[in-house]
C-alpha cells in the first residue's frame, strides 16, 4: 500500500491501483486477510488476499450473471446451493426467483459473511431470508458428504489460492454431480481466459469430463483482472443457453435481461480456439 493507495497486484507485471478514501476494516482470519475500504469511484468494496472481490459500483453485473443465467434457463429451480460467495450479492440475487424454496450457502469464513453484513451496502437482508440456510463450513466437506439434491448449484469462489485452491479440483466438481438432480445445472466463476487462460482451461476440462453440456459465457467485470470475465455452466440436462418459458421475471435487474443472455454465450475466436 502507498500512502491512500490501495495496489492490487495482478502479476508480477500488472498491478492496478485504488484510491482508498477509508480503510473501514482490516484482519487476518483463519483463511485469508480480509479488507473491507471505500474506494474512490468503486465505493464500498471487499478484499480477499489483496484480491478485490465485491464493489459497490460493478458487483451487480458478476452476481447478476451468476445467478439468473442458470436460473432462468432451468424450468423449475426450487433448490439452490451456494458455495462461497459469503459477501451476499450472489444470494441477493437467487432470492429475487420466487420458484425457489430453499438456499443453502456454505461460506468457509465466517468472517466474511459477517463483515459484509455490517460494510456492504444491499446485501444483509438475503440472510434473514426464510429460505436460506448458511453454513459456515468448507465447501469441499460439504459437498462430499451431503445426500441432498439440488437443482442449481453456483460456485462463487475466490481466486485458486488459499481456501479456495480446492474449488478448482476435478473431485469437488464430481461432489457437485452427485449433488445435482436429474435435471441440475452448475455455474462456476471461471477467471479471466485473457489473463488467466490456464485456469480457466482447468474449470471448463474438468467440469466438461464430468458433465454431459458445458458453456462457457462471459460478462464485463471492470473490477475483476482485465475486466473480461468468464464463467462456466454444466448441465444434466437443459442448455444453459436455452431460457426456459417458465422462468420468473425479475424486476429490478441492472445488467441481466433476455437479450443479453444469449449474448453472453457467443465466445470471441481465441476462445473458442482454447474450448477446441
Ligand atoms: N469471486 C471472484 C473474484 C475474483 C477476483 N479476482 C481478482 N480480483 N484477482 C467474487 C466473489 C463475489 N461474490
């Protein structure tokens, strides 16, 4: 950090810089160091490892997409399980499906759940919802062992390092599987393919070695590494590119609508190249 400047630094060769007009929180947890400051442009923001992971301005367009992509082309999303994700905005956003009737969101750091109850604005009230349950718990654990099924499962994770480094394993994704219905559908955040093509190969290899359809989609995050972001979805069944007739529709979206889901599946040359 140099003088009110928060530095995220992306490689050894690329850093971005903030400035941070208040640092309101700052603690190392069991898990991570986690930092939560008012940024200059970005207001209210959350940082995991020197990563920045939530901004007040742009974390509508990463959970928006996130969500209602799966949940819109599913016809009948009841149960929904997240893994991660403990800032809240990608649990804001499923609650707005009246078709679902039971969350489930297993968060590794509690910390990060409660620190981003009392800092970040929009996202407590998903918590006190009837339909969720939270636990604080490892995600790897938790879907080994559950027996539940699930219809929609999103993987909200942080980079592969530290707590999440497992996230990124073909063996979780195999828990997932087991932990679908028939008819489930996967979404996991997927990294940048421009700067962190490997990583992004590893999500979209394991996951299309499990599941019969996989679809790569991107969405403009300005705050996330290069701001071009991908995620992944795999499938039982339904196309994620498909929407279903009987889905909800939402109010008060700032990104997501019909069009733009479509949109997001059309993949630029040098990706499909890498998908083959
Ligand atoms: N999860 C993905 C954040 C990745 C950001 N990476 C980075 N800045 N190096 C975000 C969790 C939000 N619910």
């Amino acid at each position: 950090m140099t003088g009110n400047w928060f530095c995220e630094e992306n490689t050894p060769g690329y850093s971005v810089q903030w400035r941070m007009l208040q640092l309101l929180h700052q603690e190392t947890t069991p898990f991570q160091k986690l930092m939560i400051a008012d940024l200059a442009e970005w207001g209210r923001t959350l940082i995991l490892d020197g990563a920045v992971q939530y901004t007040e301005k742009d974390e509508f367009i990463y959970h928006e997409m996130m969500a209602h992509v799966p949940l819109m082309s599913h016809p009948n999303p009841k149960e929904v399980l997240i893994i991660g994700g403990g800032d809240g905005g990608t649990l804001r956003e499923v609650l707005k499906h009246r078709q679902v009737t039971g969350v489930d969101m297993v968060e590794i750091d509690r910390r990060v759940v409660e620190l981003s109850q009392t800092f970040l604005p929009g996202v407590a009230q998903g918590f006190s919802d009837d339909r969720v349950k939270l636990y604080i718990d490892d995600g790897i654990k938790f879907a080994r062992e559950t027996d539940k099924k699930y219809d929609i499962i999103l993987v909200d994770s942080s980079d592969p390092v530290g707590p999440a480094i497992q996230l990124y394993s073909q063996a979780f994704y195999k828990d997932l599987y087991q932990a679908l219905n028939e008819d489930g559908m996967l979404v996991a955040q997927s990294e940048s393919p421009l700067f962190y093509p490997q990583i992004f190969d590893t999500v979209v290899s394991n996951l299309s070695g499990i599941f019969p359809l996989t679809r790569v989609y991107l969405a403009v995050v300005p705050t996330y590494v290069s701001g071009f972001w991908s995620f992944t979805a795999a499938s039982k069944c339904y196309d994620p590119l498909q929407l279903s007739d009987d889905s909800d529709n939402i109010d008060g979206l700032k990104y997501y609508n019909r069009k733009i889901h479509q949109a997001a599946f059309a993949l630029p040359q040098f990706i499909r190249e890498r998908l083959g």
